[in-house]
C-alpha cells in the first residue's frame, strides 16, 4: 500500500512540475517557508548541505548564493530537470539526485546540514526518514525541518482540508509535539521548534547531532 502512495505522489509531482513555480502555494506557503530557512541558515557558517526534497531547487539556488555547497535530492526527475536550468549559475556548488528520502545515498556523516522543507507530510514513513536523516548528519550537524503546523483550529482546516485537496493523494501532516519526540526517538540533542505564520502557519523543528 505504501508504494502506491509513493507512486501516485511521484505520478502527481511530476505532472506539476512544469507549473510548480507559478502555483499560488509557491507565493502564499513555499516563498515565506524558505525565507525563514535561510534567515536560521544565514547564523551559521556555510558548509555541506542535503536539501530533501528539494523540488524545482529555489532553496538550494538561494544557499548556494550565501557559499553553501548543496545536494538536492526529490524522487522526481521533471522536478529535477527544472531545477538544473533554475541552478545552471551554481554548478559548482549545487549537485542534483533523483532518490527516496528513506534511503539516501550518501555516506554516514556526509553533511553539516540537512533541509527539508514542505515535502515531509508526503512521506508515509516519517519515523525512518527522520532517522535516515540522522544517519547522513556528522557529529554536531543539524536538521531543519520545516512543515504545516496543524497543531490549531486554524491549522487542521488549511493542512488537514485546503492543502490535502490542492496537493492531492495521501498526506500526513503531524503535530508539533509528535514531531519532537520523532526528533528524539531518533537521537536528536536540543531539539527546538519555531512557530510562524505567513498567510499558513508553518513549524520549523531543529535538532543536533549528538558531538
């Protein structure tokens, strides 16, 4: 059952691609979203990024401008394919892969930071994401992870109705309390959230690698 949610997901991101950047969501949700990663981001010194599901690649374009060195990686090609000619300056600084958050391909420790932003409510196994995520962090490295908060009134009416019909297939948004322990089932040290609100309200939960 899973796979075909994976399926169906991938099938319905790809056939959006070509206009995801115009989507009212992109102006409303997407834009304010990477604003704020990049204003958390921008305390840090730059270094060696995965951006999880990193669509049409405008938070990695915008990082890679501030002299990270990022990896997008998003299950779908067409997404990909838009975000080369969106990152065709940053060649070397910007590399591109096409794999499941689930099973990431690179190297325990491979980074100083890992992004994921609005993609992680489509992913059926939130536990094993988390925790892979994990795994591909050095020691110190941190996580953002930033998603519909539906924790209010207000929240479960945009996340659990407006943005489940607009983005069609099967959607899990969790609340903020579960997306801690998630964070410290998984091994995560000083994890914190960080609540705001655009035109939707949005949580950005972070958490370090144990040193």
């Amino acid at each position: 059952m899973n796979h075909d949610v994976k399926r169906k997901a991938h099938a319905e991101f790809c056939d959006w691609a070509a206009t995801y950047d115009a989507h009212w969501l992109n102006h409303f949700l997407f834009e304010p979203s990477h604003k704020l990663l990049v204003r958390e981001l921008g305390r840090m010194p730059p270094g060696r990024m995965l951006d999880v599901g990193c669509g049409t690649g405008e938070l990695a374009s915008r990082l890679a401008q501030r002299g990270w060195q990022v990896i997008g990686l998003d299950l779908c090609e067409p997404m990909l394919h838009r975000a080369r000619f969106k990152l065709n300056g940053y060649a070397g600084s910007v590399r591109l892969t096409v794999a499941d958050s689930e099973h990431v391909p690179f190297a325990d420790g491979a980074f100083d930071v890992v992004t994921c932003a609005n993609s992680f409510h489509h992913y059926p196994h939130h536990e094993a994401v988390i925790r892979e995520l994990h795994r591909v962090l050095k020691p110190g490295g941190e996580l953002f992870l930033l998603d519909g908060w539906p924790d209010q009134f207000v929240g479960r009416i945009v996340y659990d109705v407006i943005i489940t019909r607009v983005e069609g297939g099967k959607v899990w948004h969790r609340e903020s309390r579960e997306v801690q322990a998630m964070f410290q089932d998984a091994g995560f040290e000083r994890v914190s959230q960080k609540r705001t609100y655009s035109l939707f309200p949005i949580l950005l939960t972070r958490g370090s690698v144990p040193q």
